[in-house]
C-alpha cells in the first residue's frame, strides 16, 4: 500500500466509462464509511487543470508526442505533490481517474511514430519524478467502435485524443490489455459493454477481495 493510505486508479480508452465507474466506486466507498479523494488526470490540482486545457483541447496535432509526455509528466508532478500524497499521507483512499498508464499507452505506445522507444522515455521520466505505481487499477474495457461513438456523443471541448480515430483507439485497448496482463497483481478489468449498473456492480464485485477492511 502506498504510504498511509490507497491508491486506486481506472484505466481505459476513450468512452470506455472509466470517468462514471471511478465516481460510482467512490460514491459507492463513501455511504460504507470509507475517507475517499476523487480525482482525474490531467488535473487534480489547480495547475494541473491548466496543464489539463493544453493538452485535451485544440487539433490533434498540436503537440507532439514527445511535448505531450513532457507536459503530462509536469501535470502528474503537481497533481502528486498537492493532492495524491496528501491524502495518502492522510490515511485516505484516492481513486484517480487516469494515471501514469494512460500516458505510456497515449503517448509511450500509439503516438509511437518517430523512431525511438518514447515507452522508455514514458517509464524514465516516471521513475525520476513520479515515482510510486496504483496500489489497484480497474482497467474498463470496451471495443473501440463503442468507445469512439460514446465519446464522441459527449459533445466538449475535450476531444483531441478522439480525433485520432479508432484505429488509435484499438491500439490503445491492446496496449491496456497487455498492462494488465503483464501486472495481475494491480490490475482488475471488467467489461464495460453493458449498463452503468451492471458494470458499477461488477467493478465493486472484482474489488471485494482486493480493498481493506474498515
């Protein structure tokens, strides 16, 4: 467990659902008495909300990928210092809507189209700034062509990312596929194809056994 408290983040592709179970789950984890933070990335602390507008708002190509894992690491730092390690220090549970993993699938793997291996850059630039993993990650899976649909359906200012298309998107749910794969002992994914009831039942199902008690 990371310091005093939990660490727990949701995981997934655009349209995935990811943003309405982390709500859930903590809305769900309140009325059972538990102290939780709710948070999301980019953003989680006022400068990484300013970091957030840059990043999720203009053309697709406005930034490179290698200028989006700069500013993504900074968002991360500033969201680390003033939210995340405060409240674990505090004994808290916090669930983050998006971490470190978002960042080496977006921008370490599907953005990948210079040569050079930008996951190593993803994981250096981690290892020098951030420094700690999810104690717990929900990855909601979804196929891309729903995931697509859904997010384009919400209609804001936020879609760059969905202007790459659903090829990018398919990368993306491989990529995610392959993290939890590789890391069983922190991933739990559920399918997030149908209700938001039935999957908001199935995420606190997948986590009876991996939260603590009280």
């Amino acid at each position: 467990m990371s310091a005093a408290g939990l660490f727990l983040t949701f995981e997934g592709i655009d349209g995935s659902g990811k943003s309405t179970q982390a709500r859930r789950l903590a809305d769900t984890l309140r009325a059972e008495g538990r102290d939780v933070v709710l948070t999301r990335e980019p953003g989680g602390s006022p400068g990484a909300e300013e970091i957030r507008a840059l990043v999720l708002q203009g053309e697709p190509d406005r930034w490179s990928a290698e200028t989006e894992i700069l500013l993504f690491t900074a968002a991360r730092r500033d969201h680390l210092e003033r939210t995340i390690q405060p409240a674990l220090a505090a004994g808290k549970l916090v669930i983050s809507d998006r971490f470190a993993d978002s960042t080496r699938m977006y921008q370490g793997l599907a953005r990948n189209r210079a040569p050079g291996d930008l996951r190593r850059l993803v994981d250096t630039l981690h290892d020098l700034m951030i420094g700690i993993e999810p104690d717990l990650t929900v990855l909601i899976d979804i196929d891309p062509v729903t995931g697509l649909s859904r997010a384009l359906s919400r209609r804001t200012v936020e879609e760059r990312f969905e202007g790459f298309g659903c090829d990018f998107l398919a990368q993306m749910r491989a990529g995610f596929l392959e993290l939890a794969a590789a890391a069983p002992d922190r991933f739990v994914t559920v399918p997030g194809d149908d209700t938001p009831d039935r999957v908001a039942e199935a995420v606190r199902a997948a986590l009876t056994q991996r939260l603590p008690h009280g």
